[in-house]
C-alpha cells in the first residue's frame, strides 16, 4: 500500500499568514493526490483534485502543486474560515490512502 | 444537487454485524461515472477508505478489512450498504459514504454517522 505523510502534525499561523502544508508519498502517484478540509463535526471537503485542481467553488486563495511524490497546498492569507484540518489523499491505485491530517489552529 | 446521507444503529455490540446505508438524494446513483465508497474515522487510526461499489454491482475492498467487509447497491431505492462483522471496539468510528466522481477523489460526503462498539 501506498503510505501518505503530512508535515506539521500542527500548524499555528494568524489571519493573513501565507501558508504551505506538505504531502509525500511513499512512491510516485503522479498527480493523483486530493486535499480536503474538515472542520469539527464535519465531514471532509474537497478542496483540490489531480494535484492543482481546484474543486468548483473553493476559493483562489487555496492552491495545489507537485507531482510523483511530494505535494504542497498553500493558503495564500488565511482568513478566519480557514482554521481547520486538511488531509491528503491518493487515489493512485485501488486502495485509496489519506494522510495523517494538519491541523491548522490560531497562533 | 446530489446529498448522500447515512444510516443505521449508532450502538452495536462485539462479535456482532454492522450494516449502514447510504441514500442517494438529488440525483440517479447510476448515473454518472461513480464510485459510491464507505470511509471511517476513528481517532486511532484517521480517514480509512473501506471499500465501493460501482452501479454494476462490482466492488474493491481496503485489503486490511475485505475477510470482513460486504456493499452492495440497490439502484431502485437509490441506495447503497455496507455489512462488516465480526466487529470489535477497534471498529468504533463515524462511518462516512462518499461519491469518487472517477478518475477523481471523493467530491461529495454524507454527514457521517457514529458507531461505538461496545457491550
């Protein structure tokens, strides 16, 4: 199976911080990579598709990048909806893998 | 548009079957180039897939619970249902549905339902 890792675990920033969150995998998955927001109680909501697509409707602030095996989402400025967990998932093969999660909290 | 929304027993006991069900609202379940999935969440172990069926009726199970693990569709109720059995506390977790909106990831989710595995 395909072992997907996040860096931080946790993540402090303050409103209008640019932010970069980190995914690697453990092999190359191409650009099969989405990343999802959820916040407590909910469930997850996805935010980007094929590494850099960005679902309809999320704002131009949350941006995707790489290919093979390491990956990046980046909050341009975050705003207050945005404190949050996000994961990465692959969907590279059949037997679909998300990561450990990032939590994004106040500083 | 599309909701998919869970249910089934919030309270099930060790040894015992667990079976949910997704209903599939605001759209045909086969429609579409769809894969209707089951994912859970527990704080020990994160998002784990399970497994899904396609409107065909074939499925793919998560290796680590396929010995366990049954969905199936039912296209004329618009819904789709997971069976895991043998169930331990290990399984407690809230159960999600979610549609793969293939080749792409999980585009829409249900709400979630908790299930604790306890006698």
């Amino acid at each position: 199976d395909i072992q997907m890792t996040q860096s931080p675990s946790t993540l402090s920033a303050s409103v209008g911080d640019r932010v970069t969150i980190t995914c690697r995998a453990s092999q190359s998955i191409s650009t099969w990579l989405a990343w999802y927001q959820q916040k407590p109680g909910k469930a997850p909501k996805l935010l980007i598709h094929k590494a850099s697509v960005l679902q309809s409707g999320v704002p131009s602030r949350f941006s995707g990048s790489g290919s093979g095996t390491e990956f990046t989402l980046t909050i341009s400025s975050l705003q207050p909806d945005d404190f949050a967990t996000y994961y990465c998932q692959q969907y590279s093969i059949d037997w679909w893998t998300f990561g450990p999660g990032t939590n994004v909290d106040f500083k | 548009q599309v909701h998919l929304q869970e249910s089934g027993p919030g309270l099930v006991k060790p040894s015992e079957t667990l079976s949910l069900t997704c209903t599939v609202s605001g759209g045909a379940i086969s429609a579409g180039d769809y894969y209707w999935s089951w994912i859970r969440q527990s704080p020990g172990k994160g998002l784990e897939w399970i497994g899904y069926v396609y409107p065909t009726g074939s499925t793919d199970y998560n290796p680590s619970l396929k010995s366990r693990i049954s969905i199936s569709i039912d296209t004329s109720k618009n819904q789709f249902s997971l069976r895991l059995t043998s169930l331990t506390a290990a399984d407690t977790a809230v159960y999600y549905c979610a549609r793969r909106n293939y080749p792409d990831a999980f585009d829409i989710w249900g709400q979630g339902t908790m299930v604790t595995v306890s006698s």
